[in-house]
C-alpha cells in the first residue's frame, strides 16, 4: 500500500560503518569479539525489519554495540537510532515522517535503505538511556516500524 512512497530516494548523512551484504542463509556468526583481557568488547544486537515492523532486544547492557538487521522485505527499509529519553518523536508536516532534522543531536547512527535479504550491519557506542530505532521510510513509522531499547 505504500511501497510507492517507499521508493523515494532518500538521501542521508551516513553515521558510524554501515555495510550492507548479501543474506548469508544460516550462516550468521554468533557471538561477540573479545579484547585482549578475554573481556567482551562488542556485542551483537540482532534485528529484524519488515514490512512494517522492527524485532530487536528491549534492553542491552551499555558499550561497543553491532547492530545487525536483516531485511525480510518486501520493500527495502532503513534504520534510525535516535537517543530519545520519553514521549513521542517529532513529526514533519507531511505527517508520515519522523522530524530527523530535530533529532540530529540524539541521533547515534544510520542504516541507509538497504534491500530485502540482505543484512546491514552498524556499530555504535551505547550509553546508558533509552533509545528508539526507527524506519523513515515514507509511512513506515506510522505503519509500526519502531521499538524501543533500554541500554543499562
Ligand atoms: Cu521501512
């Protein structure tokens, strides 16, 4: 139903690595890298985008964060994490799309639209706070493409 507003091209600042690679079926590496003390220096965060809907953990501890999505499509999605304490995210006025231009300085990374069965990887430094990740793909926010991360 609005996969002819999800076309659009959307041109965004890129934040943090973002590599989008081919869907590997059962392949996925589990896990996290170690540092040289043995501790965990980067966790794996997996998340899941469709039409229209974002799976991911609620809560994660704070630190090096690899978040790894996978497109189920139909439609490509892109991914938003914004560092958002309570309350609603603002709205443009066009009414189906999230204000990021208000939302630049909570904003901790960007996953740019990226195909179905393909995953997108993006590595950011969470601290402490609630955060909200996010498509923004025209509609798609209003179509339920957002959860919320508590990082402790
Ligand atoms: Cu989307």
């Amino acid at each position: 139903m609005l996969g002819f507003l999800a076309t659009r091209a959307v041109q965004r600042r890129l934040v943090g690595v973002a590599i989008t690679a081919a869907l590997l079926a059962g392949g996925m590496v589990s896990g996290c890298a170690r540092d040289a003390n043995g501790e965990q220096s980067t966790r794996v965060l997996r998340i899941t985008e469709r039409d229209f809907k974002i799976t991911a953990p609620r809560v994660v501890r704070a630190g090096e964060i690899e978040l790894r999505s996978q497109n189920r499509g139909p439609d490509d999605h892109e991914l938003i994490v914004v560092r958002h304490s309570e309350g609603r995210l603002p709205m443009r006025s066009d009414g189906i799309t999230i204000d990021e231009d208000a939302l630049q300085r909570q904003e901790v990374g960007v996953l740019k639209p990226f195909a179905p069965r393909t995953v997108a990887v993006l590595r950011v430094e969470l601290t402490p706070g609630r955060y909200v990740l996010f498509c923004n793909m025209a509609g798609h926010f209003l179509g339920g493409m957002h959860t919320t991360l508590v990082v402790r």
